[in-house]
C-alpha cells in the first residue's frame, strides 16, 4: 500500500482544506445553515465546536485527484473538481438520510435528526449550489472557461443521473418483484455514475484525450459498481465486529440489495418467508440467510463483484496511468475491493 | 398593454416549448419521475394524460426574454437562461411545497401529495439539475463557453441565496421575534435574488455592459421585492373573489408577513393576540386585522412597495431599455405591482 499511503498522506489534507474553503460562510451570512454543514461534513458538533473523528473517506476526490496525476498533470489541476463531486456526494446523503429515516451517519447523529428534515432538505439544496460553484470557487483566475463549462455539466449530468437511481431505489421499496438487472440498472445511478464521474473529471482537467478520459470514466464505473455489491455482501455475510454495523440490518429492514434479489428470483421457499412475514425478527432472518446460502447467492454476487473488478483493472490499464498514481489507484482498489467491512 | 400583450403571445409559446425541450425525458429513462416533473409544471394530471389549466405565470423567464432584446438582442440568446431560472423556481417550489406541506397549487394536488414526500424531493433535486444542464442544451453549439459559465454560476449564485431565504423563512416560524429588516433580508434572498438574476441574465445572455446588466439585476431584485410586499397586502386586504384564495390565510397560520411584523413591533395589544391565543379561530383573525389597521400596517407596507417601484422604475430607466420591450418590462411592473389578485 506504500503509493497510496504516500497519496493520502498529501491528498487528504488538501482535499479537507478544499472542502472547508468553499464551505466557508461569507461574512453577513446566518450561522446556523454553515453550521449545518460544517455539522454534516464531521468538522463541529451540534453546537458548531469543532471535532476530531470519524468522517466520510473522501474516496471521491482522492479518486479525481489521483486520476488526473494519473493523466499526467499536477493534481491541483483537479482541485475544484475534486470538492465538487465530494460536495454532490453529501448533498446526495443528506437527502438521502432525510428520505430513509436514517438516524446515524459515520456514528453521529443525521443532520435533519437535529434540526429537523425541513432544514435538512434545505441545507442539502445548499450544498449542492456550493458543489457547482466550488468549479468556479477554486479554478484559478486564468482558468480556460472551456473546461470549467464542461466540468460543472458534467457534474449536473451526474446528479441527474444519481436522481435515476434514487427514484428507482425508493420505487423498489413498494414493489414487490424486482430483476437483478433491474438493481444493477438502480445502482449505476445511485453509485456508479458518481464514481464514474470522479475519475473521469480527474483526467479531464488533466486535459487528457477522449479516450483515456473514457477510459477513467469506465474505471470509476465498474469500481463503484463493484463496491456497492461488496457492500451488500458485506452486510449479509461480514463480520459484526469488523464492518461495525448490525449484521443483515439490510435483511431486517427488508432491502432489495443483490444476494436477496438473486435469492428471491432462484427460491420458491424464499419468496415464501417475504410474502407470509411482513416483519422480520432474528428467526427470520436467519431463514433468510439459510436460503440464501442454498442458492449460494453470495457465490453469485461474488462473482460480479469479479466481473466488475475485472473491468476496473482492464481500463486502468488501458488509460496507461502514470506509474507512481497508477500505482496508487490499484492499491485504491484493492483496498476498496478487499475490505472486510 | 399593448407591448406585453403582444410579446407574451410570441414569447409564452416559446418559453413553453424550451421548457418542455429540456423536461423531455431521454429513451429509456424511467417514464416516472418525468411525469412529476411533467404534472408539477401543469403540463399532465397524474396518470401522465396531459392536460391544460392553471400554471405558473412563467414570469421569470418573460423577464429574462424581455431584458435581452431591451438589451438589444434577440430573445433566442435568453432562451437558455430563461428556461434555467423558471425550473430553479419550480425546484424551489417543489420543496416549499413539502417543507410547508402546502396541500395545493394553482388548485391542484401537489406533488407531495401524490407521490409522497421523498419522491418530491427527489423530482426537487432532478428540476435543479436540469435548470443547469438547460442552460447547455438550448445554447447553440458555438456559444462561447465563458457565457455558458457564467450563466451557469450565476444560477448557482442565486440558488445559494434562495437557501439562504429559505433557511431564515423556516427559522423565522419558531422564532418569537423577527424584525422587519431581518424580513425584508429573508424575502431578498427568497424572492429578490431570483427575480434579479431573472432580468440580469437576460442582459447577460444580449452582451450588455456591465453597468447595463447590473440596472436589470436591481430592476429585477426591487420588482421582486415590491411584489412580495405586495402579495402580503393582498392576503390579508385583498377581495377573496379576486385573489381567489382564503383571506387573511398568512393571519390564521400566524405567518410573519411584513405588515404582521410591523404591527407586532407598533401594537402591545397585537403581541398579547399573538401571545394569549395559540390558535387563531375568526374572531382572533378580525382581532388581528383590526389591531394592523389601527397602527396603519397597510399603509406602511404600501409605502415599502411604493419605494421598491420607484427603485425598479429608476433602474431600468437608467439602462435605456430599447422601446419596444422596454415598454414591456414597464407594463409587466405596471401589471405586477397594481394587482388585485
């Protein structure tokens, strides 16, 4: 891991320093919505004193970062992009959190959990606004407004696309069959299209051609893809102790990830369990998960997992990364792809 | 009228169609989340049949239209812009509505109220992102990048500011004190900053000077001003025949409207009302009336409207408007401002 640790170690602080940069209430404005994402970001408590723990990993602009010193530029060249896509990933999750209920975020409290879900939903709005203008925010006065143009509808693009997914994900709750094709057609927008974009917009500010920019784009794209069934996968079969969350708290809550639709689709006795119990307590799922190892649904999505791995590797190699980011992406997705948790 | 009528009947079709253009939904996109985007703009009913019946006035983007040729181009260089800043305001709306729980719209079902409150904020978030990527689509392939981006900025800019109003409208409700300056702070960004970017990008998209395109942008921010003053008059004075709505409905959801806000700093009397009765039935509603009327809140919220028309009236006098739309803009303000409804 020694390339990307090298990376991280220089990367992160800057993107951290990025992010507080754009996020930086200008003076006059009202406290509290900054505070709100200051709050949402894991930089201050409730009360707006600052804290030290656990944040998001800021996966996203490490990638564009990295991609774009990949590509062959420095990656300040990527800067602006970087914060962008990491700002759209938590307008995406504080919306998110609002429309799931979710009471807990990176172990903290959700945001509309404390100042309600009205707010939550505006301060998500605000976040979004500053992802765009973090383009204009952090390009450097010179910058060619070709290429800031191209970056922020790229991003909207992406958020467009990450709309799909979210709709598609909520219309699955209240449906009762849904294909497997079907979810990985939800998790291309919910997940992939952001990945996509993260390391695509990295080789584009690098000024890459076409086709390696496609290339990252395809990269990012099957990573995430690859990551959100790994995750699913986790959730079912890892260990409690190690990813830190309930085990099957997806089973309990019902959800449509991958193992259960592959399940659902192979089982007559699976199918069963989910018409006869509306709720599901520890018997059941423990019934569920029998099921699903009859059918051997983790073997299935394992080898998507591979399949989608597989892809990832073969356009990273195609893009002919510059050897030492290069480096450092492979061990990104080895990192990504063999995490126990 | 004359002017106006004469450009609503070129203009109103066109906006229409570019905006319908944009909220086209591509093959094979789930057919869904386009008919709410489709029935929240009154185009279909909610089994997609489509249907014609009250909708938004389309205000913003006549007023985008109608700067660019007073600025002496072509509307069809506002076209983009015009589109973007009328789906910014229906993305607002789309969240008011469920922030506020606000049951109808141009008497209709809101869409909250038909697809829930999770997908709205999903079909909020998908508007956002198509207001932006509207202004690429309908731009002509060789339109200089730099006006793309600004355009683009500058709707972010002001979506920024419409968050910041939003935020303070909410904070407002649970507050017991707001004075009319933190008031008039919360409606220019929740009104005045659209309305401004409105008439501004419009002088944008036609080249204009920049002391030519700042005159819009004050044109445009006072009107907004004088006309969220004056919808606050017309709820609580204006006939319930004309305005078609609920009188005094701010009074009996106990909303902070400027005149309330002025009477409650004017009147003990007035703040006991507010202080003794949790609920207002409509004997506490006449009470109130009564109580503004006796500090004269009417007339002081007219005086306000007064100045911020004289203020939109100077601004575009002082950018030389080109006659024809010039006219136009002055018989929209005319129109706008001497409302009964």
């Amino acid at each position: 891991m020694g390339y990307l640790e090298t990376y991280f170690d220089r990367l992160l602080p800057i993107i951290e320093a990025d992010l507080r940069s754009v996020l930086t209430p200008p003076e006059e404005a009202p406290a509290l919505p900054y505070r709100m994402l200051h709050y949402h970001m894991g930089w201050v408590d409730a009360h707006g004193n600052p804290i030290e723990g656990k944040r998001g990993k800021r996966l996203r602009p490490a990638i564009t970062l990295l991609a774009c010193e990949a590509s062959g530029s420095h990656y300040d060249a990527a800067r602006p992009a970087g914060a962008a896509v990491e700002l759209i990933h938590n307008f995406s999750l504080l919306h998110d959190d609002v429309q799931d209920q979710s009471q807990t975020r990176h172990g903290r409290a959700t945001t509309w959990t404390i100042w309600g879900a009205n707010q939550a939903i505006n301060t998500g709005d605000m976040m979004y606004a500053l992802a765009n203008l973090a383009i204009r925010r952090l390009s450097g006065q010179g910058t060619d407004p070709a290429l800031l143009a191209r970056q922020v509808f790229l991003v909207n693009d992406t958020c467009l696309e990450l709309t799909r997914g979210q709709h598609l994900d909520m219309a699955f709750e209240t449906r009762d069959e849904v294909s497997v094709e079907e979810y990985l057609d939800m998790i291309s927008g919910k997940t992939g299209a952001l990945t996509a974009t993260s390391a695509q917009i990295g080789a584009i500010a690098a000024g890459a051609s076409a086709e390696v920019c496609e290339h990252y784009r395809q990269f990012g794209f099957n990573l995430g893809m690859a990551f959100q069934i790994q995750d699913d996968i986790l959730d079912i079969w890892g260990d409690e102790q190690q990813t830190g969350k309930q085990a099957a708290i997806d089973i309990y809550q019902r959800k449509k990830s991958l193992p259960v639709l592959y399940g659902l689709a192979q089982s007559e006795s699976l199918r069963a369990l989910y018409r006869d119990y509306p709720v599901f307590a520890a018997a059941e799922v423990s019934q569920v998960i029998m099921r699903l190892d009859e059918v051997d649904a983790r073997g299935y999505a394992r080898e998507l997992v591979q399949r989608y791995t597989s892809q990832t590797l073969e356009h990273l190699r195609a893009a002919k990364p510059a050897e030492e980011a290069g480096q450092a992406l492979l061990e990104l997705v080895g990192m990504l792809l063999n995490r126990q948790k």
